[in-house]
C-alpha cells in the first residue's frame, strides 16, 4: 500500500509530540530524517502513554514482587495474583483522562472497554468493574456535563459488555478544574494453564487480526493521551475512539474459544497505537520481527492512508499468532462469533520496521542509507 505523505520537519515532530531531542535521537538511529509514517510510529511508541518516559521512575519505586504474584507489573498485559485452588486472578487499571476530558462518554466507555480486553487477552474472564474519578468544581455547568457523561459511559459499556461495576471512588477538588482523572479497573478469573502470553514466538508463525474493522477513529489517540489539554483541544475528537460493547461481548467470547483449541501462539489487545503497539510488542518479547501486509486489514472506511491503518486505536480488535498450519481452526472460532479475520503475515528472522532502535534484543539497528 503507498500513499503521499507530507514530509517531515521539525515543526511535524513538534505537531506529533515529538521534542527536538528526540527528533534528533530518531534521526541518529536511523541514519537518516524519518518518513512521516515512520516519524508518527515513533510519536505513539514514545509518547507517555505507551512508554511512561516520565513517570517510569516513579513506578519503579513501586512494589514489583510477592509470594503469590504469577506475572508481575510490566511483564504481560496485566497482573496476575494466585488466589488458590488452582485460579488465578488478572487484574489492572489504565487511566482515560483526555479522551474523558474532550467527549465523555466515548473516552470513559472506551476505557472501560480498553481495560477489559487486557484481562481477557491474558486467558481471563472479566467478573468485575471498578473506577477512580476526580472532577473539578460541580457547579460549573461544563464539569456537570463531564460528570454525567463519564459516569453514562462507564455504566452503559460495563452493563452492555455483561460485566458489572462492583465498586468505585469518586472525588471533587478545584484542582481537577482543568484536568479531570478517569481510571479504569477490571479484575478477572483464569485456570492454571489457560494464561495466553503476548508473544509471536518462532519466525515463520500466522499473524491475525480479528475483532471489528479499523477505522479513522482514536488515530493518534496515545500521543493526544501525553499531550497537555489546551483550550482547542476539543478540536482533537477524532482522537478520540468509538466503542462497541456488543461486538467486544463476541470478541470476548471468541477469545476465551480460541484458546481452548491450542492453537495459540500468543494474543494481544489492540489499545493505544493500534496495529502498531500491538506488532511490536509481541515481536518484541519474541525477538523477531513482523511482516504487516496492511491492504488485508479489514477496514470500515474507504482510501484509508497506511499511516492511518497503523496507527487507528479502533477499538474491539485483537491481534493473534498462531502455530502454522492450525489457520483453519483460528478462522473457524471468529466466523462463528461474528468477528472479522483477516491473516495479516508471517514474523521473518528480522524486523523490517525501522523502530528496532527500541528493542535492544534485536541484534542491530537497520542498515544506514
């Protein structure tokens, strides 16, 4: 797929959320001044929504071990506790502040959504719900609207998905006048043995993506996420992405089938960044490379540019490696739960993208022009 791009400047990193400092960084690990897709893969990758630039010093302070912790903080999509008699309990919180911030009801029920999936990526079923607001003054009639559309959002796609908010928190302080805080939390149920890995294992393995189509919505979502809110900020909604609980319900359904087949490899949500977060991680943990062939990614709009592809943060999507010759078996378990598939490609020996200056496993940066 090629399309005219505009060239990039410093000015288009600024734009993108990218420094000085690391527009130059970029140039000196590849050798050259980046594509703009190659400049927009490095903003989402970057940006302190994806890579916690800023704030990772503060969570390594945190606790990161424990007689019962099964997968610990970073390792995997989400935590995992034994909790005895053979289950595990996978759990996690993701914060929704800018999206919240500029359409309420999608950015809270898209983090709901969002949360969800990183449980039942990992093998688990999703039994409970929680969140933490912060809100501003409620007599502004501006934070009332935030409020009623946050707490909508929150309670439609928690009770259309089928799981229930069993608990919450939520508190007013002039302090939240300009930055409201949604944080998403999901707990759930998973057997020893049924855990999935978010790994693209061996060169020459399957790449699927299935759940619904991608669209324009949410591009650029993880940079807008980092950025600071502005008084134009609203004109950022296509950021913003667009949820479906009842299309996550079968991609939900779907999951949990597959993976009784055996036919997984590994299995990782599509949230911030999209087709692009998700292929690099798993090929990350695996020490390969992935070959993306984007023209096969189901789309529900028309002339979709493949920066745009790649970076949709479309929601209810999964990207999925399988063991080779088990393809009809993954295809079979998404035709009968009504969810889109489309074979993307296989993993080569070496990445083909030029982000391998941030996976240090990988044995060298790509050759200079």
């Amino acid at each position: 797929m090629i399309s005219a791009e505009p060239l990039p400047t410093l000015e288009t990193a600024k734009s993108l959320g990218i420094s000085p400092e690391e527009f130059e960084k970029i140039q000196a690990v590849l050798g050259r001044v980046p594509n703009f897709t190659e400049l927009s893969v490095y903003s989402v990758m970057w940006s302190e929504h994806c890579s916690y630039k800023n704030s990772i010093l503060q969570l390594k302070t945190l606790p990161r071990s424990g007689g019962r912790l099964l997968v610990g903080a970073g390792e995997e999509n989400a935590g995992l506790v034994d909790i005895g008699d053979g289950l595990g309990c996978a759990f996690k919180i993701e914060s929704h502040n800018h999206p919240s911030a500029i359409e309420p009801y999608q950015g809270a029920a898209t983090g709901v959504g969002g949360i969800h999936r990183d449980i039942f990526t990992m093998g688990a079923r999703p039994i409970a719900a929680l969140n933490s607001l912060r809100f501003g003054n409620p007599d502004n009639p501006r934070m009332r609207q935030l409020i009623s559309g946050v707490v909508k959002g929150i309670g439609d796609y928690g009770n259309c998905f089928g799981v229930p908010t069993v608990g919450g928190e939520i508190y007013f302080h002039p302090s939240y006048d300009h930055d409201i805080l949604v944080n998403a939390m999901s707990a759930g149920i998973v057997k020893a043995g049924e855990t999935v890995s978010a790994t693209a294992g061996e060169p020459g393995n399957p790449v699927f993506i299935v759940g619904s189509a991608t669209g324009k919505d949410g591009i650029h979502g993880a940079t807008f996420a980092s950025a600071d809110l502005t008084e134009d900020s609203h004109q950022d909604l296509p950021a913003v992405q667009v949820g479906d609980p009842f299309q996550e319900k079968l991609l939900l359904e779907a999951s949990l089938e597959v993976i009784q087949t055996g036919a997984l490899v590994g299995m990782q949500d599509m949230g911030a960044a999209g087709i692009t977060c998700s292929t690099a991680e798993m090929s990350g943990k695996s020490g390969v490379g992935m070959r993306i062939d984007l023209d096969k990614a189901p789309q529900r709009q028309a002339n979709m540019k493949p920066w745009e592809i790649l970076l949709s943060e479309s929601q209810e999507r999964m990207l999925i490696v399988c063991k080779p010759g088990r393809e009809a078996e993954i295809i079979e378990v998404f035709k009968n739960g009504i969810c889109h598939v489309n074979a993307l490609g296989k993993p080569p020996l070496v990445a083909c993208w030029n982000i391998t200056g941030m996976v240090k496993r990988w044995p060298k940066y790509p050759p200079k022009a």
